[in-house]
C-alpha cells in the first residue's frame, strides 16, 4: 500500500480513503462511488477495529464476509483494499492516547457506549497517519461518529477534507447496516417501523419541542416483540444538545437520533427534523 500511495502522491493524484468494518453493503458502495467522484485513487480499509466495542459479544458477533466484500470492492471500481493485521495496527507496546471529544462523550452514542468514541478516534489516527488520504468519506448514518471524525481531525491538524455522505436505505426505510443480516426475517420486516417512527416524529413536531411526542413514539417501538429502545433524542445538529421541553425550535438545525435493540442487535438511525 505505501509503495503504491508513494507513486500516486509522487505523480500528485488525489487518494480518497473509505475506512469500514466490512460486511460491506450498498451503504458503503456508495461512499466509494462519492469518493470515486472527487478522487484519482480509492482506498477502502476493512478492520473490525476491537477499541471501538464495549461489549466483547458484539466484537464476537460481528459479521465477517471478506470474500464476498473483496468480491464487491473488485466491481465497486475501488484501486486498493487495505484488511490491516491486528498487530499492524496496535503494534506491541502501543498505548490508547486520550482525544478530548468533549460534550460529544456524554451524549447518545457517547453516553451509552463508554470508550467507544476513543476507540473510533484511536484506529482513524493510526489509518489517517498510515493511508494519508486528501479526502475521507464517511456516513451520515453515523452522524454522531461524523462530529467525533471532524474533531479528531481538528486535534490531531490532519490536511484531509472529511465528507459525509448521506443514509442508504432498505426498500421498508431501515437504514443499511452490517448488522442487518443478523436479524431474523421477521424482524428485519418489522424494523422499518423505526424509520416510519422517525418520519412521523417529522410531522408531528410543531414549533416547540414536545418530549412527550418521543415517549409515544418509544412506547410504540417497544411493543413489538423483542424490540427495545435505548433512546429516542431530538438533539442540535451542530452540538448535539437537547432542548428544554417546550423550547422554540426555530434558532436551530435539530435532529433525531436514535439506537433500538431488535433481537438484541443494536440498530441505529437518525433524520433532520425538518426534512431537507
Ligand atoms: P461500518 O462498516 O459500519 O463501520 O461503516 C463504514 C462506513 O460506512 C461509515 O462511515 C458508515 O457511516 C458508513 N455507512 C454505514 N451504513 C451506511 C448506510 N446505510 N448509508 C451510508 N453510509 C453508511
């Protein structure tokens, strides 16, 4: 990978970087096609990237498909796959540094996953020092990871432009995700209420912020069978705060955001409040 990054540098063609976690699916194809449009050169890394799970399970259970993924990445039009060792990234000896992310830990996916945000931090600097990419692409889907990206970049000065691209989702609105396929048929069927939840909360929502409106919506979610909500937010776009119930919502961009256990896989989405 470095030879091949030294000669496209060397010639001063723009290298685009996709970092995942495999288990690609149309979501990720399509950061790579967004990356294929700015870009001479894409890199996409595969790496279930251990500092990033609180929850050995969910380490465990993750979904591996590497031939099937290289399969994808062949007919995606991506120039390089990067699938690091364990050792190549955490060498011997290497010691976590703490990344001040601030408010962007106690909220949401900060709050309900102690020390995830420090390890997305942790692979990203050891991939943006390696790769060196001029542009990354990330998720939308992942919003809250966006922000922690754009800080870390911010701490560490890296020169890479980070750009973030919209949610792909299934035909019933679930957003994409790896985690998908470890979902029972009827399960993944009945989780496109959560999307449906979300872009009633839209309607719903009038001018001031009515908390009320999320519990109904929580309430309706955990009916289901084997369906339980971690949190239901409306938040600020830009910092991730949440209104005072009955606050005026007009000042600024707010979001909602959400994770809900379904047959005790973590799923996660989130939409503007007021659609763009
Ligand atoms: P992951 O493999 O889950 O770590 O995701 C790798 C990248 O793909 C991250 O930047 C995610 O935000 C992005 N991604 C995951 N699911 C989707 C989706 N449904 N639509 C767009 N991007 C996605």
């Amino acid at each position: 990978m470095i030879r091949e990054l030294l000669e496209w540098k060397f010639r001063r063609q723009r290298v685009g970087f996709v970092p995942t976690m495999g288990a690609l699916h149309a979501g990720h194809l399509s950061l790579i096609e967004e990356a294929r449009k700015h870009c001479d050169h894409v890199i996409v890394s595969i790496f279930v990237n251990p500092t990033q799970f609180n929850k050995s399970a969910d380490l465990e259970n993750y979904p591996k498909t590497e031939y099937e993924d290289i399969a994808l990445l062949v007919e995606s039009g991506a120039h390089l796959a990067y699938l690091p060792g364990l050792k190549e990234v955490y060498p011997e000896g290497y010691s976590q540094p703490h990344y001040e992310l601030g408010a962007l830990e106690s909220v949401m996916e900060g709050s309900h996953r102690p020390g995830h945000f420090q390890g997305v931090a942790a692979v990203l600097d050891r991939f943006f020092q390696d790769v060196a990419p001029d542009m990354a692409f990330f998720g939308e889907k992942d919003y809250q990871q966006l922000a922690v990206v754009r800080q870390l970049v911010r701490l560490c000065q890296f020169p890479i432009e980070i750009i973030g691209c919209p949610t792909l989702r299934e035909d019933h609105g679930l957003a994409m995700s790896s985690r998908n396929m470890r979902l029972s048929t009827d399960a993944f069927k009945r989780a496109g209420i959560i999307h449906e939840g979300l872009t009633n909360l839209q309607k719903a929502f009038g001018k001031t912020a009515d908390a009320k409106l999320l519990e109904e919506t929580i309430a309706q979610w955990n009916e289901q069978a084997d369906f339980e909500t971690e949190y239901l937010t409306l938040a600020r776009a830009d910092n991730f705060q949440s209104p005072q119930n009955g606050e005026d919502l007009s000042r600024h961009d707010w979001r909602l955001f959400t994770a809900v256990n379904v047959e005790g896989v973590r799923l996660i989405d989130n939409l503007p409040l007021r659609p763009e």
